[in-house]
C-alpha cells in the first residue's frame, strides 16, 4: 500500500484549498436510523425512545416515533436530538401497541420539520399510516412524476423521497389490498437503498432493498417483536436477535407472529463503509462483529502501511479499533493521546468568529503529558475533506509531539455515494483534489496539505478481506466509484460522476 513520507527532496502535490473551516469539517453522516417494536402490554413509546437513543449516532438533525392503537396513529417528531425531541409527558401521551421510530441526517429534501420522520399518509379508504426510511432512492423523480399524477403531491412542494414513498403506499391501499399487499407491488418499482419499519396501526412492516445495502435486524422481546437499523438498538431494549431482514423482503409482524415474501430477488451489496465507520462497534452486520472488523482492519494496516513510532492513539473514538489492532500488530505501544467531549453533537447555537477559531478543541484536547516528544501514530477511519485531521496534527505538534504518521484505516475516498451517506461533492473529497492520477503521487499531496510527517491508507483488498465478506457482496462506491445500483435521475453530483467515470475510460483506452 502507498505510504507518504515526509522528506526534504520530495515536493508536495498540488491540492486544493478548500474554504472551510475546522469547526465546519463534518464525518461521513449516515441518512438515518430505523426503529419498530410490536409488544401489546409493553410501553412502546418508552422501548422506541431507547432504540433511537441506541441508533443517535446515525442522525442527530431530527427524530420522531409514531404510536398505533389500533384505531388510529398518533405521531411526535421534530429536529434535534432524540433527548431534545421528547420528554417523559410526550412519551406518556404515545399510547398503543405498535411503535415506529426514526432519527435523520439530511441527504434527501432539506433540514424541516417536514422532512423529519416518520412521515403520516391516510389511504383513500381512511387507513392512517406512518414510515421510517432510512437509506436514498434514485428513482426518486420517476416516483415523485408518478405520485403527482395520482394527485398524491405537489412537485412545488419538492417532497423527499420518503414522502412519496409513504403516499405511494398509502394510496395503494384499497380494492382488497391492505398495506402489506400495496408495499408488495410498490417496492419492485422503487430503486435504491432502503431499509423501512412503517405500520398501519395494527401490524409492523418492515422492508429491505434487494442490496442490503443498509442493516435492519429483527429481535424477539418476551412479549414481542422489534426491527432496528442495528442489533445494538436490540441490545439495549432487551431484545435477542432473530436474524437479519433479508435483502428484497417484507415481513409483517402481528398477533399472528412474523410472516414474510420476496419482492425481489437478493443481489447483495452490503455497504463497507458500516463496517468502517458508520455503524458502532457493539454492533453485529450479517454475522460479523463490527468491532472485531475495525480491529482486523487496524492489524492490516500496520502491515501494509507500517510506522515507525513511540505511541499509537486514535482520533477518539471512531479511530480508536483500528488503533488498537495496528498497535497489536506493529507491536508500538497503544495509548489515548487525545481525550474528546463527549457531549459535542448537534447544536443550534451558531459559534462567533473567535470561537470559531477553537475548531476542533471543541471536540478533542490533548493529554500534553502523554504525546510530548514522542513519535505519534494516529489511527483515523477516513479522510473526507481532510480539515480535521490538519487541525489535529496542528493541535498536536502544538502540545508536543515530536512527529505525527497518520494512518487511515480505509482506502483514498474518491467518489460521493448515492445510497445514503452524506459524503461531500467529489470536487471537495481531498484525494480528488490532485493534478495527477498517479496514487503516491496523491498520497503524498494529502500528507503535505494535512502537515502529517508520513501519511498511509489501508488497501481496499485489505479492507475487504478484514470483513470476511466475500468482495462481490460488498458495495465499494466510494472507494472505486462502481456503482451497483447505478446513478441517481437528475443529481448533480452524478453528472459529476458520469463525466469522472468517462475520463477514466478514455486513460484506460488511450
């Protein structure tokens, strides 16, 4: 694997400037977190709340839950923080027997509260229903035409993806077909990825694109069901997994037990990137321990990327695995070089200018004692932008440390996704930001423009192995920019990506 070394005779590559700044630097976020629990007897609301409070991580911009009784659907949502968003009063007033719950970064429609989930649509013969998706179609506008013709919605409005999709559903409903037989015929026509808990009132749906590109499991509580985007949010509700939802399945869950159906054949694509970055370590994706997986990636990369140091630390805590397991393999001391504040997620309070200046010391301070003179190796899951790793290793050598090797324990990403992570444009991706398409030549560009001494990436063949999935059921996009869904209609990005896909097939052809 290309490593970049710091040396007198080696000029930097040319790389872009880009006009954020530290405090603006944002992890790849996730779209959302999904959540449905059947439990008669049970407090619903109450087991919902603590599933979503599991699943925060995978969207701090919005949550909601949906509360059916059997006669009709009540739901609360709104942005901020699951802790923000609800209260004991709130959760007391959501009485019933069936909950669906969401928590929401924004990839499709905008940061409202009409984009916040789950959505509510009534079906022309009166049936209340509520959705949570999480994922990104890109058939989106061929949904949102057909939905418009229906007279479902107003395109002005620009409605998100889930919207349509909830009133897709909804008006599907009737002439003999209840809401499980409307997703049946509906969801052969929707592309993407998703993963979707919605309800009627009296049953739990649940649905899983033909991919898999994203998680959902299903757990079995003493007295009931629950599906989570992860078996952590099982975890903490009490509940044991069952099993995942298959890919292009559709399970109801109801006093009659769990019934399912295929609605597509299972093609899957399991994105990577859970496994690196987005899902949390506690949790389990198709049999494999995601920690376990962060650890082995570590490991490989201390063999392919090696360092010579004093003391390896993570960037807490996503980098903190990996830093363990390339610590265990390199045989360099492990220790927590920098301690983060637990308590910095979203916030409405816009920082001023000077405090602005503070950037990434709002999240992370350094153990002076611990890395002064001493040769660090900084274990880190990605590079995105590349602002907050150069505002580490600024914060670093500041306190200290002598030198700073920065390992990233995944591949160059060098392609947005598509399928439901917020990854910048390709444009901002500080691997694309290089004149040339020679790799170590872009190594070493993003060593020089982050001010790390020595700069390694771990293999996309190493990655991959670490995961134990065989690679032609894993969805590589971002790393290799092959896309197995294809492209989203009418996305600017993707006509980025055309024109990125096609100057590769011209080099490779001349």
């Amino acid at each position: 694997m290309h490593v970049a070394q710091l040396d007198q005779h080696t000029s930097p590559g040319s790389v872009v400037n880009y006009p954020y700044d530290d405090h603006n630097e944002q992890s790849p976020q996730e779209e959302c977190g999904v959540f449905g629990v059947w439990a008669p007897g049970e407090e619903v609301a109450k087991l919902t709340y603590f599933g979503l409070f599991a699943l925060q991580h995978r969207g701090q911009e919005a949550a909601g839950i949906a509360v059916g009784d059997g006669e009709q659907i009540l739901v609360f949502k709104d942005l901020g923080l699951v802790s923000q968003v609800f209260d004991e009063p709130i959760l007391e007033s959501l009485q019933g027997d069936i909950a669906i719950g969401h928590t929401r970064y924004t990839t499709a429609g905008g940061n409202s509260w009409e984009n916040a989930q789950p959505m509510f649509r009534m079906a022309p013969d009166g049936t209340d229903v509520a959705l949570g998706h999480n994922g990104n179609l890109i058939n989106h506008v061929q949904l949102r035409e057909k939905a418009t013709e229906l007279g479902l919605v107003d395109p002005q409005q620009k409605p998100s993806d889930t919207d349509v999709l909830t009133a897709l559903l909804a008006n599907g409903i009737g002439d003999g077909d209840d809401l499980f037989e409307s997703a049946r015929k509906l969801l052969p026509e929707v592309r993407g990825a998703y993963c979707l808990t919605f309800t009627d009132g009296h049953t739990l749906y649940a649905a899983r694109d033909p991919y898999g590109i994203r998680p959902l499991s299903i757990g079995r509580l003493a007295r009931g069901w629950v599906v989570a985007s992860e078996t952590s949010a099982l975890d903490i509700v009490g509940a044991s997994l069952v099993r995942e939802v298959e890919p292009g399945e559709l399970i109801a869950i109801d006093e009659s037990g769990l019934r399912s159906t295929r609605f597509a054949e299972t093609n899957r694509k399991a994105c990577v990137f859970e496994y690196v970055y987005l899902a949390r370590p506690d949790s389990v994706i198709k049999g494999r321990n995601v920690n376990e997986v962060r650890l082995e990636i570590g490991r490989t990369l201390a063999r392919e990327a090696p360092a010579e140091g004093d003391l390896v630390i993570p960037t807490p805590d996503s980098g903190t695995p990996a830093a363990v397991g390339f610590a265990q393999a390199s045989g360099i001391p492990f220790g927590q070089g920098m301690v983060k504040n637990a308590y910095v997620g979203r916030t409405f309070i816009q920082p001023s200018d000077t405090l602005r200046q503070l950037g990434i010391r709002l999240k992370l301070n350094p153990l002076r004692e611990v890395i002064a003179g001493k040769r660090l190796v900084v274990v880190d899951d990605s590079i995105v932008r590349g602002n907050t790793q150069r505002a580490v290793i600024r914060m670093l050598r500041e306190a200290g440390a002598a030198e700073v090797h920065v390992r990233i324990a995944s591949p160059p990403v060098k392609w947005p996704c598509f399928y439901g992570i917020d990854f910048a444009t390709p444009g901002e991706l500080i691997a694309n930001a290089v004149t040339s398409d020679n790799e170590e030549e872009m190594v070493e560009a993003v060593r020089s423009a982050i001010g790390a001494d020595s700069l390694g990436y771990v293999s996309i063949d190493g990655m991959v192995a670490s995961t134990t999935k065989p690679v032609e059921e894993l969805c590589l996009a971002c790393f290799n920019g092959h896309y197995p869904m294809g492209l989203p209609e009418a996305n600017p990005n993707a006509e980025l990506v055309f024109k990125m896909q096609a100057g590769r097939q011209d080099k490779i052809g001349t």
